[in-house]
C-alpha cells in the first residue's frame, strides 16, 4: 500500500512532541490551504482514509518518533476535523502540471511579475524548467480558487527574476484574473505590472 500522504503529514510531524488537538487543526488547514502534492483535499482524504483502512503499513516509519497506534488516532482525527470544515473550499492555488504547456507559452501575457529570492518566494520557489523547452523556461501552471488558470513564466537563473503572468484564451478580463491571483497568492501588488494589451486587428 502506498502511503505518500500519510508520509507527507508525518514529515510534518516529525519534531512534535504531542500529536495533540492543535496539530490535528494545523495539519487540516495544510491540507486546505496547501495542499500535499498538489493533490485535491478529496485525494487526500482519500489517502488517510486508505491508510486507516490498511490492516498493516508496508512502509518502514521508523524514523519518526511516534507509534503506530498514535498515529492512526491521530489520523482518525484529522479525518473528523477534516469533516467538520465541510463544505470544503478550493485552496488558494494549485499546481496542474505542463500537460498544456505550449498552450501558455503561446499564450495572452496579462502582467510582468518581479520575483523574489526562491527561499522568500513560495512560487518562486516552485517554478521548476520544463522538461522538452527548447528555451529552457521555467513555468509554473496554476488554478486559483477563483476558478482562473493561469502560468508563471521566468527565464533560466541566475537571471530569472522577471516573470510573466500568462493565460490560454478564452479567459476574464485581464484586470481581473490579475486581482484573482494577487488575491490567492498574496502576491505583493506593487510586483505586479500588468502587461499592454494590444487592440486586435
């Protein structure tokens, strides 16, 4: 059986000293707000779920500290908690991979986004180069919780600061699809520049 979820949450519970009441809410918003590989809360749901329902795990735990028995009531109760938050909401963002790549690299540019440094940037941090890019760009794909879909785009470092916001057509306005990823990004607004738009025809 596979327990990435499971493994996931325990890395994140590995210097606890208590698999209290206020790690359980700590770990149900993680998995709301920022969600484990990407995957939506019903899969991670799913996962704990499947872990409890396991009769043995296959996976070596051993270098975390807690027991077994501890963690499986832990993880009972991460699932109650996780139950009393519904009707759950979309998280802020979450990736959605390169399968519509050449889709955004083609795309409408609606901002220039000025990076921070990886280690202050959360989505700086997560661009990662697309595999097959003759360019050698880096990307990211995102769906906001307003529904939106758009893409990161930055050069190769070291000089890869300067990023631009993109969407596939048909899209909102940009106006707003730029405030609908500030909104769920947080991203600081005086960073955000968005790009001119030209007429068609």
């Amino acid at each position: 059986m596979h327990l990435g979820v499971v493994v996931a949450i325990l890395y994140c519970l590995q210097f606890s000293r208590e698999l209290s009441d206020e790690e359980v809410e700590r770990i149900a918003r993680m998995i709301l707000e920022r969600p484990i590989y990407d995957l939506t809360v019903e899969e991670q749901y799913a996962g704990i779920e499947a872990a409890l329902a396991a009769v043995a795990w296959e996976e070596d735990l051993s270098w975390q500290p807690h027991a077994e028995p501890s963690i499986r009531d832990f993880l009972r109760r991460l699932l109650e908690r996780l139950d009393a938050l519904r009707p759950w909401q979309e998280p802020p963002f979450r990736s959605l991979g390169f399968g519509r790549w050449e889709e955004y690299k083609r795309g409408v540019r609606l901002a220039h986004v000025r990076l921070y440094s990886p280690s202050q940037d959360q989505l700086h941090a997560r661009l990662r180069t697309v595999p097959g890019d003759e360019d050698r760009l880096r990307g990211l794909v995102l769906r906001l919780r307003s529904g939106d879909e758009v893409a990161l785009v930055a050069p190769p470092l070291p000089n890869g600061y300067d990023a631009v916001l993109m969407a596939v057509a048909p899209h909102r306005p940009a106006a707003r699809v730029i405030e609908a990823f500030l909104t769920h990004t947080r991203y600081a607004r005086e960073r955000v520049s968005p790009a001119v738009q030209r007429p068609l025809g």
